[in-house]
C-alpha cells in the first residue's frame, strides 16, 4: 500500500506509512549528545504554511544524509520516525519531532524556492540601478577551491570544507 501523504502539521507519533513533504530551514552542525554516547545533527524542516518539526540525525545516518539534505531545498519524506518530544528538550511549543535514518526515504520535490522579496538574484540587479532602491551585494564568489575534509576537536566528526576567494565590494 502507498504511503498516505500528510501535512507537516498533522504528524503525530501515531501516524504510520506517510509522506510529508517540508523544507530543511536549518541544519546544525553536528554535534556530541549530552551523555556523549553519540553524535547527532539536529535539523528544523518547515511546510509552506510556515509549520515548522525537528528533526534528527544519529551517528551514521549524519554521513548518510550529509550531501542529500540541503538547507533551502524542499523535500518529501518518507516514514520517519515521529516522537514526543520531551519536556526537558523542550524550546517551543511543538510536540513532536522526526528522525531521519537509513529506513527513511528522502527525495527532493524540485520546487522552485521563492526569495524573500529583499532578496533577488545578481542577473537582476542591473534593473535597480539608478532607482530609489538601495542594493546590498554581501558578496560575489570568483573561485571555489576543491573540497577538504576537517574535524572538529571536540567530536572528531569530518566536515567538508572549501576555501572561497570573494570578490571584494568596496
């Protein structure tokens, strides 16, 4: 039987054999858990109408997952786990939280992300200049260099990085 698609918002920890589909609006390093027993990665996922749910890596599954789940790009996901979230984790008012592991089938919707309307892509400056409008450029990548792996000192755990040669604005 295929998987019934549910919104974000109507998750609980009794709902079985689901799809939701949600943007990943920030993943967090990952990171040494309380009893230090484990490493995990703590995501926030959101729904266009601006639900928001945890999320959570594990050990392997934070490798597993590291090139797949992108910041800003939406996403259906398929039967993770769903959990009460408990009191002493508690920052919000959500009630639940999803983790994400090797059973979980994650696969990008290809939705277009809309831009905050502060923001618009650099081909479209040009049609701002000598208007009213004030324009910030942060910056311009002229070259990125291969990747190289680091670890971080107090969980060991490797990271890609890439150096980023910018464009200076000033």
């Amino acid at each position: 039987m295929p998987p019934e698609r549910i919104a974000l918002n109507d998750v609980t920890d009794q709902t079985r054999n689901f799809t939701t589909t949600a943007m990943l609006v920030r993943k967090h390093p990952p990171k040494k858990s309380r009893s230090g027993a484990n490493n995990l990665q703590q995501l926030v996922f959101e729904n266009r109408e601006r639900f928001q749910m945890k999320g959570v890596l594990f050990d392997r599954d934070i490798d597993l997952f590291r090139e797949t789940l992108v910041e800003g790009k939406e996403y259906d996901i398929t039967n993770p786990i769903i959990a009460r979230i408990l009191e002493m984790f508690k920052r919000t008012e959500q009630v639940y939280q999803m983790t994400i592991n090797a059973a979980t089938q994650i696969s990008e919707t290809q939705s277009a992300v809309e831009l905050p309307s502060y923001l618009i892509p650099l081909t479209k400056v040009g049609d701002y200049i000598g208007k009213n409008e004030r324009i910030d450029i942060i910056g311009i990548a002229v070259h990125m260099h291969d990747k190289a792996i680091v670890r971080a000192k107090s969980s060991g755990i490797p990271y890609e990085v890439r150096k980023v040669e910018m464009l200076d604005t000033e």
